[in-house]
C-alpha cells in the first residue's frame, strides 16, 4: 500500500501563493508532491468550443486536438512534465484534450489519476482510460532491457480501441518528451493516401540492428523490407500522429499483433513494441520534420549516456533509451539538457539545485534557428 500513499493526492482546500507564482499545496498527504501549473489560456484565433458538450463525459468536439499517453507511478513524474511543456507552448491550451492510459493491473487506479492529474492541471480537459493488461501479457518476450517488457508500452497499439469512435486522429506522446513548439503545428500534418500514422522517419539508419539473425536469415521474413516494394525506414513510436479511422478500418492492432505471435515462437527482435510498429508501417509512414523527435536523449538501451541535440530546428526532445532525466537530476548526475527538463518539472521537493541556479540552455526551435548549448 505504500505506492498508494507515495502518490500524495493534495487537498485542494489548503492552497498559498508560492513566491514563483504557482499556486501550491500547504499541506501534502505523503511523498510526491506537485506544483498546480499556471493557467493557460487561448489566444483570441483559437476556434470556439461547443459548449454544449463539454458537460458531456467525453467530447467530441471538432475543435480538439486530441494527445495521448500512457501514465504510471514510474513515468508519472515525466508525464506531468510533458504536459506542462504541451500546455505552455500552444496558443490553444483550452482546445486540448487528453487521453491519459493507465494499468488495470497496478495499485495505482483510475481516481488515484484523476486526482493527481487535476491538482496540477485544474483546467485540463481528460480523461484516464483503463488498458487491459491481460490483452498483451501472453504476446510479449524478453527484450534487451526489462523497462520495455512492460505491458503499458504496448496499449499505443490499442489506442483505437480504447478511445472512443468521435475520436478520429491522435497524438501520441511518450512520457519521457518535452515539446517546446506549438503541438498544432504537429496536429495539422497531412497523412496522404492510405498512410495510417505520421512521424519523423530515418531511411538510411541501421536497420539491420532492430532484428535478429533469425529474421534477416529468413526469406519469409526479410522479404518484408524487400525496396522493390517498400523501403525500410526507421520510425521512433514515441511520437506519432494516427489516423484511428484508418487503423480501425485496416484492424491494423491484430498485424501488430501477428507479429508478436511470430516473435515468440521464432524469436525475431529484442526491442520491445517497437519491432512490430516497424514490420506493419516501416516505409509507410507520413514523414514528418525530425525536429517533432529529437530522441536518444537518455542513451541507449543499454547504456545511460549524455547525448545532445542533432543540428537544426527543435520541437520536441525526447529522452528515449535508459537515463530518464528526473532519475539522473535526483541522483545529482544530470547531463546539460536535463536542466531543460527541469524547468518543466512540477515536482516540490527537488533534490537537485534550483531553477535560479541552473545554467542556460538554448533550444533551437522554429522560430529560432540557433542553438546555444
């Protein structure tokens, strides 16, 4: 039951006005403790709500740009963060809805989210959907490393079944991002023909590494990335814009599926849920800018390493692979663009040093060429 007490949901009858501007909590139940965000509101171009259904339990308004991510007690730290960073960043913050995936199988449960998400967020549109663990736990295998075994990071495949129908496209989102652009930007990509997701896209990377010897070794298999008729391209699946409609029509969640049938009894990649992403879509994706994915920010899978930013323009960063930055902060072992991070942070006790204290650090983003590291 400790996991239920370290989740530290906040009464919201005991606010002071920090210093900083935020408003805070005098009195915290336990462990983890927010801050409540700034509200965030639209500019005056920002289309109009339809009122009349927002009382609704779920909206469907058109005007919604609608993001999803998983949430869970290890990544809640991240995910607050990433909100924040979407939240601050977009001149339509009243137009967002988000759709937050949680476990049915931990001791965490859908109030304990909902609490923790509106004492940060009060003015946040969402909603926590339950994801069915026992849906997966029977197709996944061993990977390289034992964070991606778990099942939450397969429920983006099931997005279209978890949401609801009015839900026509989304953006999902790992929890381990920060967007410093205006996430409309990203929501208003074209995918063209029958292209069911969008996202940046790496056609002269490695593919060889995602499988093994045993898919490249195989006609049956390798056969799949044949160029004649589809070019192998790398996609990270921590960003992604998805067409539901497509996808519901091409039951594209049962070809994920097959292949992780397939990697159980022939043992074809050690990745996780991203292997199958890259058999079912590899080649067919809608590319987007690679600055909607600056990832590799934590390393690799293996091993927690200090990257830094590719040359060019910044929308989004993406601490993807091992280190996390909030795990490194705590541990007084930052790397340079974990202090970025932490100016989204809304965690209260920080053990690393304070925002006044932290050196610069300069994104490029669109309307900033230069990077200053």
């Amino acid at each position: 039951m400790l996991l239920f007490q370290a989740s530290a949901i906040r009464s919201i009858n005991n606010k002071i006005l920090h210093n900083s501007g935020y408003e805070i909590e005098a009195k915290v139940d336990s462990f983890l403790q927010f801050k409540e965000a700034p509200e965030y509101r639209n500019q005056q171009k920002c289309s109009l709500l339809d009122r009349n259904n927002l009382d609704l339990d779920f909206a469907c308004d058109p005007s919604f740009v609608h993001i999803a991510m998983t949430i869970d007690w290890d990544y809640l730290r991240g995910s607050i963060a990433a909100v924040h960073s979407v939240l601050k960043h977009t001149s339509c913050p009243e137009n967002l809805f988000f759709h937050f995936i949680a476990s049915d199988s931990r001791l965490e449960n859908k109030v304990d989210f909902n609490k923790i998400v509106e004492s940060s967020f009060p003015y946040l549109r969402f909603k926590v959907y339950m994801f069915k663990e026992s849906l997966v736990n029977h197709l996944i295998s061993p990977s390289i490393r034992q964070a991606l075994e778990n099942p939450l990071n397969y429920a983006r495949s099931y997005l279209a079944d978890l949401l609801e129908n009015c839900v026509e496209r989304v953006i999902y989102l790992d929890s381990d991002v920060i967007v410093v652009d205006d996430i409309r930007k990203l929501w208003k990509v074209s995918l063209s023909g029958s292209r069911v997701i969008g996202a940046p896209e790496y056609c002269h990377a490695n593919f060889t590494r995602y499988f093994s010897y045993e898919f490249w070794s195989s006609n049956e298999f390798s056969k799949e990335f044949d160029e004649k008729t589809k070019k192998p391209c790398y996609f990270n699946t921590g960003v992604m814009v998805m067409d539901l409609v497509k996808w519901r029509e091409g039951d594209y969640t049962k070809k994920i599926e097959k292949w992780m049938e397939i990697q159980k009894e022939r043992r074809i990649y050690e990745l996780g849920s991203l292997p199958p992403f890259l058999m079912v879509f590899g080649g067919d994706v809608e590319a987007i800018g690679h600055r909607w994915n600056q990832h590799g920010l934590g390393g690799d899978n293996v091993v927690d390493t200090c990257r830094t930013l590719h040359h060019g323009q910044v929308s989004l960063l993406h601490w993807s692979g091992k280190g996390k930055p909030w795990v490194r902060l705590d541990a007084m072992k930052p790397c340079p663009l974990d202090y970025l991070w932490a100016s989204y942070d809304l965690y209260i006790t920080h053990k690393h040093s304070s925002f006044k204290s932290l050196p610069h650090i300069g994104v490029a983003t669109t309307r900033d060429s230069s990077f200053l590291g």
